[in-house]
C-alpha cells in the first residue's frame, strides 16, 4: 500500500508542480479577453477594448447576460442622461449565459483601468446557483484559487478550464504566437434586434413558490459574489443597484430573492406593462428594439434620481 501511494505521489508531484508554475505568472488580461474569440459575439474583445483600450471614462456600467445585451440601450441611456443635465458615460457589458462571478471580473478590471460610479447587475425571477463558463477563461488567478469549493458545482470544471487556458498562455509564449486580433468597436454594448417573437411561441409557466432547503444553501454561492461586489464598491465608494428583467414566460413582478439583494444595494423593479406585450421580444427571455426603448426610458429615469 505504501509503495502504491509513493507511485502515485511520484506521478502527481511534477503535474502539482506544473500547475503552480502556472498561476505563479500573472495571467495576461489581453490574451484572455481575446481567448474566447467567437462566443458572444465576439463580446470578449468588445469589452477588452472598452475597459482597457478606449480613453473614454465610464461612468455607468451594467452587468447582465444577453437579456440586459438586448435590453439596455446605453446610448440612449447616455443621451437622456445628457438631455437632463447628467454627462455620464454609459456602458452595456452584458454578456452570454448566467453566473455573477463573471461579474467580479469585469468590475475589478473595470475599477483598475476606469473610475465608475454607479454600477447595475441584472437579476432575473430565480439566482443562477452556477459559475459562469466562460469565468475560468477569464478571471485573474486570485480570482480562481479563491473560487469556493462548497456549493460551487463547477469547481472543478472551472479549475480544469483556468489551467488550460493558461497552459495556452505559456504555449503561445514559448512558440511566440499571437491571439490578439484587431476588433472594431463603437463604445456601447446595446445588441439591437427588430425581430418581433410569435406570440403562438411564448408560453406561460407556473412559479414554484415552496421553500427549497437545498437551493437555499446552493445560494451561498452567487450570494458570496454579491458580496465581494458590494465590499469592492463600497472601497470605491461606487453606489451598487440591481435592475430586475423578467421574461415574458414568468408574469412575477419581482424576483424570488430580491431580499439577498437589498441587503447589498437598491433593486429597481420595472413598470409591468413592458413585459406584457409579446411585440416587445425577441423571444421569451430578451426583448427586442420595441422593448428594449421602453425599459431603457424607464432606466434613465431612474438613473436620474439615482444621480
């Protein structure tokens, strides 16, 4: 049994010693952002430019997933704004898919590189419980080796995923490649969409209002995100809020665990009369221009009295 278990550390001990080779080197932002070339929309490198490249200040930015991409508008945001005396820059980094720990990413590179103040995270009726996949990709090593074992069910496939990626990293060193590409972008995120849903399409759904003890806990996961969000805010002094998108298949006027986030900013709960109209979605998660104008006029009004 000893002579087994000596084999076996034998095997693993320059693998250990490999992968922590590959967190001892900071993991270069630029070749992460362009990592994840062709998922959504190429928006990896959209945001690189934004935050890094692109000198204009960003005064307000929103996190979120393809709902907020196809619901806030930032350049009509940013021009109501303006028409109401506010000159803040306004930025839609909305991106693919749940997970709010992708959301601390783009909030520490955002707060390094720009100084914003207000920031806005979409909630939805129910917590995503998952990491986001395309968070290993890009988070910076602290950001990995902090990332909780307990209720996080993508622990592993998060930490398979970080040393590939930068094992790539050290391959394109060694062999002098490169994965940067030159991408054209304007300086808003707004996905614009004319497509209006069939309404034969959009079903409704029944809400499950019982008390599940284990998605209870399974929320200690997004909730721990929530709160390193709010303490890097507080340190920033940035004013932190959450903006509510429903679905057209879920007529709920505000979300499940809209208590989780009062207790780290202000939630901001649309008018209902948005969400009723078939002819302002794309489908029955993401509005479309028609909805997404709407959402946006109410956005800016409360953004105003935010301001």
């Amino acid at each position: 049994m000893n002579k087994l278990l000596l084999k076996i550390l034998i095997f693993l001990l320059p693998i250990l010693i490999f992968v922590i080779v590959l967190f001892s080197n900071n993991y270069d932002r630029n070749f992460a952002y362009h990592y994840i070339k062709d998922d959504c929309y190429n928006h990896g490198a959209w945001i690189y430019s934004r935050i890094f490249e692109n000198k204009k200040p960003i005064d307000i930015a929103f996190f979120g997933s393809s709902e907020t991409l196809h619901a806030v508008n930032d350049k009509q945001i940013e021009d109501t704004l303006k028409q109401t005396g506010f000159n803040e820059n306004c930025v839609n980094f909305g991106y693919c898919r749940f997970g709010n720990n992708l959301y601390l990413t783009f909030l520490t590179d955002l707060i390094e590189n720009k100084k914003p103040k207000i920031i806005l995270i979409e909630v939805r009726e129910f917590e995503n419980n998952y990491s986001h996949p395309i968070f290993p990709f890009l988070a910076n090593n602290k950001e990995i080796l902090n990332e909780p074992l307990i209720f996080n069910k993508d622990y592993f496939s998060d930490l398979y995923k970080a040393i590939v990626s930068r094992y790539d990293l050290l391959r394109s060193k060694i062999l002098k490649t490169n994965n940067i590409y030159n991408y054209d972008s304007s300086n808003f995120g707004y996905a614009n969409s004319s497509i209006i849903a069939d309404s034969s399409t959009l079903i409704f759904k029944q809400i499950k209002t019982t008390e599940n003890y284990w998605h209870n806990l399974e929320l200690k996961f997004p909730e721990k995100y929530y709160q390193e969000i709010f303490n890097l805010c507080e340190k920033q002094n940035i004013k932190l809020c959450f903006y509510y998108i429903p679905s057209f298949s879920y007529p709920i006027s505000a979300p499940t665990e809209i208590e989780i986030y009062k207790k780290y900013g202000i939630v901001l709960i649309p008018p209902k009369e948005i969400f009723k109209n078939h002819k302002n979605y794309i489908d029955e998660n993401h509005l479309n221009d028609n909805g997404s104008k709407l959402y946006s006029d109410w956005l800016s009004g409360e953004l105003t009295n935010l301001l």
